[in-house]
C-alpha cells in the first residue's frame, strides 16, 4: 500500500503544462511517464499504454519524459550529503555523471551530466546543489577525489573522507541508471548529452518517490 501510494503521488506532481494538442489522456501520459521513469522500457511502456487503447511510438513517450521537465524537490536540509561522479557513455562518447544523495533517506538531491571531471566542473556542481537546498551545516562525505574535496574548500563546506559506509548510498543509485543505461540502450543511443541530462534528473524525480 505505501508503494501505490508513492507512486500516486509522483503520478500527480507530473506537470503536463507543455501539452498543447496532444490527444492522449493526461492520465495515461502521466502513467507512461512514470511506467518508463520506475524502469520499463520504452517499448514495454508502448505495451501497456496500448492495453488502454492508446497506440504511441516510442519517441512520443521519450518526449513527454523530456518535456515535463521533472527535477528532485529542493528545500531538503540534510545533515550528511554523499557526492560522487561516475562514468556515463552516449553514443560511444564519454561523460561524467555527478550525484549528491542522502544517506539517511537514500534520496537523491541533484545529479548533473558533464563532459569532464575537472575541479571547475565540481565547483560548479556543488554551487548549484547549494541554491537548491540548505547545505550550509551540511557534512558532504567524498572519496579520495580532489575535484570534489576542492569544490567543498572552495564553497566553504565541511567534508570528510569515506570510501563505503555512507556513502554507499550513492553507489546504489550509480548502479541503478547503469542498469537501465545498460539493458535500454534507447536511453542513451542517438541523443544528445542535454537530453540524457534532462532523463537523468528525470530519473532522480521518479527514485525519490520509490526508494
């Protein structure tokens, strides 16, 4: 029952304002939204859409998840952040996903897609984590990285050293987009790094409303 909950609830703060003449039920577009988001495949989310009678290609639902534009609630004040990058591929190129999870409650709290890992990027990673939520008093844990333990000198934000506890929690979440980068190659095949950004905070909506 929590689960169903959860999900009606991540169904209703779907905002669908980018609709102009689409002739699909917003119920439906927000049911395939969140069916692809929680880990079906676009061609799986295509099936069942069509168990209500609604036939659509796979990229008409590639570009409702694109154009609703759905980010992590900001606000959160929490007391440890664990930060991390990883490697991400698209299209054969190169880039580097960065995260900020709550350990406490494993929710992620901003993810940004770049085409490096130098300590400018980083710097600006941890800016924007800032004017999204209260991580002032915030103890960000890090691993031995110097991007990321330069971004928290230059921010002025305390951090420690740890290569698993806590910081587990963002493994978990770096595994999960690899697994579904790795079986739903449509993902991230034939688009541009913008677009992948954009699923990937997408992603991060749509795991906060499940873990």
């Amino acid at each position: 029952m929590p689960e169903n909950a959860r999900l009606g609830g991540s169904i209703d703060q779907i905002d669908l304002e980018f609709v102009e003449r689409e002739a699909t039920p917003q119920l439906l577009m927000k049911l395939g939204i969140q069916l692809h988001l929680a880990g079906l495949s676009l061609s799986n989310t295509v099936s069942v859409l069509e168990i209500f009678g609604v036939d659509r290609a796979r990229s008409t639902v590639h570009n409702w998840v694109h154009k609703a534009d759905l980010q992590p609630e900001s606000g959160q004040s929490p007391d440890q952040v664990a930060v991390d990058e990883t490697v991400i591929w698209i299209d054969g190129e190169k880039y580097w996903l960065y995260a900020a999870v709550d350990p406490e409650s494993n929710e992620l709290l901003h993810t940004k897609l770049e085409p490096s890992r130098t300590n400018a990027l980083a710097e600006i990673f941890f800016g924007e984590l800032k004017q999204k939520h209260d991580v002032d008093d915030t103890v960000f844990l890090v691993d031995d990285a110097t991007p990321l333990k330069e971004a928290c000198r230059r921010h002025g934000l305390a951090f420690q050293y740890q290569r698993h506890g806590d910081r587990n929690s963002v493994e978990r979440v770096f595994r999960e987009v690899k697994r579904r980068t790795d079986c739903f190659s449509n993902c991230f095949s034939h688009v541009d790094p913008e677009t992948a950004d954009d699923w990937l905070s997408s992603f991060a909506f749509a795991w906060n409303q499940l873990i």
